[in-house]
C-alpha cells in the first residue's frame, strides 16, 4: 500500500493537504506537539471514509525522525511512502538586528534541516521503487523576501534551491520534486495580520484559502504531473508574478 506523508500535518495547510490526499492516500499526519489537533484532523479523515495514522516527531531532531520513521517501515513491511509532503514550518519574526541565534536556527531547523531528514530517510525506497512525489512547502518570502523574515525567508529560499538540486538528481528514477510557494493563506500563521490593508496589495482582492493549497499539492501528487519536476509553483492570487 502506497501511503502520503505530511509534515506539520495537523493544521493549517498540513491538515487540509492530509484531507485532500486521504481521497487517493492512507495518510501519515506528521506533528510535533499538538496531539489534539492531530487527532481532529485524524478524525475527520476517517469520518470521510478514509485511513490515516498518526507519527508524531520533530522534524528538526534527525535523530528522533529516523526512529519514527524506522519503526514505522518496520511495522509496515508491505507498505510504502511513495509521496511526502514537507510541510513543518515555524515563524518566529523579528528585525534581523534584534534576531537571537535561537530564533534564526530554530526556523532554519524545522524547515530545511527538516526536509532533509525526512527526505532523506525516505528517498532510497522511492528510488528503488521508481516512484514518488516530493512536495516542499515554501512561500512567497522565499522569493521576494519580507522584512522581520530573514530567518523564515531564508529558509524558504533555501528549500527552493535544495528542491531544484534534488529534481535533478532522481528524475531518471520517476522522483519528482516541486515546491509550492503560497501568500497570504487563512490559517492559524497569518491570524493577527492586517488583513484588510494586505488584500488592497492583492490583484485577487483576498487571501487564499488551505483548500486551494492542498487541491494543488494533490495534482502534484498524482500520475497527471508525471512530467513535472523542479518546478516553483506560485499560489499568491497575483501578488507577485
């Protein structure tokens, strides 16, 4: 059985990519902390009629993620995770003149070196199988920058190159790898923003919705984009073009 795994899973974009792939997919819903939200997000799926498991870890602890994901695969030697979504991320914002170390490594942490944990550990059986989808999570910082985002910002960017890289280096293998880069989105990461000011910057007069995200990343997941790789795939209602 081919199963989806998405990172930071349970809420806000993760939760609606996990429900969207549950149509096609068993779904692992990755998280770190929040249990609650992943068993809601574990129960609406299953109230949908369809199956998903639960595989807390910390992404940014490559120890911890190699365990989880050993014991997983050990308990499911049939089974495979032919599509991942990396999806953990963390904001923590401030003017890079008042940034502490802690808050540049630990939005770097979850987001890159997350990806590359996970990622990792679950390339070879992709490669060997001669199939998978890699979907990474960046944003729309990655691309033009924000200010009080050189952390987030620069971890998104990097997530950009790395994923470039990476497509290159499995396509011959029928890996593929695309990111997608979304604005402004309603979810728990954008709650306290000025709203009403930020949809006059957009062409599309409004943010975006975790559903258009997740519609998104299913297409990606599925035999339809066979044939595409190392793609940047904007979703910004026009912001930036």
């Amino acid at each position: 059985m081919r199963y989806a795994l998405i990172t930071g899973g349970s809420r806000g974009i993760g939760k609606a990519i996990s429900l969207r792939l549950a149509d096609e997919y068993p779904i692992l819903i990755n998280y770190k902390s929040n249990r609650a939200a992943a068993e809601t997000t574990l129960s609406a799926i299953e109230s949908k009629g369809g199956k998903a498991e639960l595989l807390p870890f910390d992404v940014a602890d490559g120890s911890a993620a190699d365990a989880a994901l050993t014991q997983w695969q050990d308990a499911h030697p049939e089974d495979t995770i032919s599509v991942l979504v990396n999806n953990a991320g963390i904001r923590i914002d401030t003017m890079m003149v008042f940034m502490q170390a802690s808050q540049w490594h630990s939005v770097l942490d979850t987001t890159l070196n997350g990806f590359f944990y996970v990622t990792r550990r679950l390339l070879k059986d992709m490669l060997m199988n001669r199939s998978g989808r890699i979907i990474n999570i960046s944003s729309i910082s990655g691309l033009k920058g924000q200010p009080g985002q050189t952390n987030y910002s620069a971890a998104k960017a990097a997530l950009i190159g790395a994923s470039k890289a990476l497509a290159l280096e499995v396509a011959a293998r029928k890996v593929t790898v695309n990111v997608i880069a979304p604005g402004f989105i309603e979810t728990d990461m954008t709650e306290g923003l000025d709203e009403q000011s930020i949809k006059k910057l957009i062409p599309a007069g409004r943010f975006g919705t975790a559903e258009e995200v997740a519609a998104l990343a299913a297409f990606l997941a599925s035999d339809n984009a066979a044939y595409i790789t190392g793609e940047v795939i904007s979703i910004n209602g026009g912001l930036y073009t």
